[in-house]
C-alpha cells in the first residue's frame, strides 16, 4: 500500500460522492481502514435517520395533526368560538349588573342627605358662619406696629436688624 | 420528436399531481409530516418548538397553494418554507430568553427505543443504537446551518443545488456548511470509534 491515508476533506469528498480522483478510489479498494472508516460514517449515518424518522412519526401519530380541514376558516375550531362567545357573555353581563348596582347605591347616597338637610341645621350652619364673620371682624391692634416698639431705620450709622443679629 | 412529447406529458402530470397533492392538505400532512418534523426537531433541538413550526409550515403551505408553480417538488417547497420558518425564528431575539427557558430538550432515550430490531442479535443493536445517539450528539455540536445542511442532505438526500434553492445560501456556502459538518461529525466517530 503506496498512497497515504484519505485526510478529511478527501473523505467529504468520497461522502459527498464529487471529486474523488482514481487515486482516492484506488485507495480506497486496497486500505480496509479507510474503507471501514467510511463504512462506519454511512452506517452510523443511516442508523440516525431510522431511529429519527421512527421517532418523528411516532411524536406524529401522538401529536394532534389537523392543522386546516376543508370545512373550518382556520385554526380555531367551533369549540373555542363558542367558548370564546360565552366568556365575552358572561364578561358583559357582569360588567352590565355591576354598572346598574352602582348606579342604585350612588342614588341611594345622594338622596340619603338630602333629606336630612333640615331646617335646624340650616339656621345652625348660619349661626356659625355669623359668629366666623364677627371673629374676622373684630379690630385689634396688631402687635409688631403697637406704639411703643420703635421701629429700626436703615441708614448711615444705623445698623441694620440682621447685622446686630449677627453680633 | 415523440420522446420530446411524451417528456411534456410526464411534466405536465407531474406537475398536475403536484398541484393536486397540494389541495389535499390530510395527505400532505400523512405523507411530508414525520420528514418535516424530523428535520426541524434536529435543527432547532427543541421539540415543542419543531412542532409548531411544522404546524405553521402546513399551514402556510396550504394558504399559498395557489402560487405554487409546480417548479419544484412538493417536498422541496415544503423544506424551503421550512426553512425560511427556522430562519425567521432564528432571528428573532425578542424572545430568546423566554425560548432558552422553555426549551425542551431531546428526550434521547425515547428516541434510541425507537431503534427497531431488525438487527441480526442484541449486539448489533446495542451497536447501532451507540452509533446513532453519536451522530446525534455530533449534530448537536455543529452550527444550526450546518446541522441543517447536514440534515438536508444526508437526512433527506437532497442534492447542494436543491439545499441552495431551498434555504436560499449560495451554492459554495452550501458546500461549505457541508464539508465543515462532515469533517466535524468524522472526527467524533473516530474518536469514539
């Protein structure tokens, strides 16, 4: 055996079934490595796509496969239309029962102090404003401005209020 | 001459079954479902996301029969939309942390009992079985274009021209997915060998 072993893009080449020059194939009819090495690629490759294959067609027959049938628009079937349906009922009639409760009860709360808006309570509401209006009402000397307390003038000499604070 | 017609005529009722085979979307779905399958579990290694994107794929298919030009087999029209569907799920990287979460995985025992035994004695099974789960784990290692191109080609035997027209990359990129996924999953055989 003269010529050196296939190298692994002369392999590809064999797996491939392109370029494979009289060499390579004369390599290949006398060295049982090369050839066995090849062998063992097809085989391994072969036992990968039965075992594949069978597993996909079981996964398959398991699986739910209708996709479209001729009768139906598309992928929801009738079923969940319908469901659909009553959910989007069921979801209005519950918003509609509660919208009518609220509206009963908000009648309820505004009607409820009118009734108690009597006339005492008027004439008690009045007196307290009277007596609110007589406070504000009322004049009394404000204490800064009072007589007595001399008022800083701000000049030359004159310290300014901040300036003793300061000190 | 004669020969020229009767060519049209196999063509023509080539393409006409084709057309027709379209408008029958339960046979469709019997007949390309497992391959299609198949191909998307091992290309996007997630299960429950293979399965939804053959559902879309069929549906797809069947929704655009019309423009269907019959240029093609069915089978590569339905691996090109396929594909284009892996890609557009590929790219899209809004979810990708929610897909990693919910990403399930390969259940690979499942799987290798799938293996009938139509070996000669329990050995030879065990052996094919090993060899299987190999590859299996070599195409894990790989690219998701490569394993693609990888499945393509050795999975459902089709030809770099047909896997250019089908996933839309140049010929020469076709190839050399190809070369690097061989000389990858080779090299983990002979390892383990």
């Amino acid at each position: 055996m003269t010529s050196p072993h296939l190298n692994d893009d002369q392999f590809a080449d064999c797996l491939l079934g392109s370029k494979t020059n009289s060499a390579q194939a004369a390599h290949l009819l006398e060295c049982p490595g090369c050839r066995e090495e090849l062998e063992l690629f097809r085989s391994s490759v072969e036992n990968f796509n039965s075992m594949s294959l069978v597993w996909s067609e079981k996964r398959s027959a398991t699986s739910p496969t209708c996709v479209v049938s001729k009768g139906s628009s598309g992928w929801v079937s009738n079923w969940a239309w319908s469901m659909a349906i009553v959910m989007l009922l069921s979801v209005g009639t519950s918003l509609h029962t509660r919208n009518e409760a609220n509206q009963a009860s908000s009648t309820v709360q505004t009607s409820a102090p009118n009734n108690q808006n009597s006339e005492a309570e008027i004439a008690k509401d009045n007196e307290l404003m009277k007596a609110v209006n007589r406070e504000i009402s009322r004049k009394e000397p404000f204490p800064l401005l009072a007589d007595n307390v001399p008022v800083p003038r701000y000049g030359r000499g004159v310290k300014k209020q901040s300036e003793v604070r300061s000190e | 001459m004669q020969i020229a017609i009767g060519t049209s005529e196999i063509c023509l009722t080539a393409e006409t079954s084709s057309v027709s085979e379209l408008q029958e979307i339960e046979g469709l779905i019997r007949i390309y479902r497992p391959r299609l399958l198949r191909f998307v579990t091992f290309s996007v290694r997630d299960p429950d996301l293979a399965e939804s994107i053959v559902q879309d794929c069929f549906l797809r298919a069947y929704n655009s029969r019309d423009s269907f030009r019959g240029d093609c087999t069915v089978s590569t029209w339905l691996f090109g939309i396929a594909n284009n569907l892996i890609r557009d799920q590929l790219r899209t990287r809004k979810f990708q942390f929610w897909r990693k979460v919910r990403a399930t995985a390969i259940d690979i025992t499942e799987m290798v009992s799938c293996l009938s035994s139509s070996a000669s004695s329990p050995e030879t099974l065990l052996l094919q079985q090993e060899r299987a789960v190999q590859v299996k784990e070599a195409l894990d290692g790989l690219s998701v274009n490569q394993r693609r191109i990888f499945l393509l080609r050795f999975s459902e035997d089709m030809s770099p021209q047909e896997i250019s027209d089908s996933t839309g990359m140049a010929l020469n990129t076709v190839k050399t997915h190809l070369y690097r996924a061989l000389v990858a999953i080779g090299k983990q055989l002979g390892e383990t060998k």
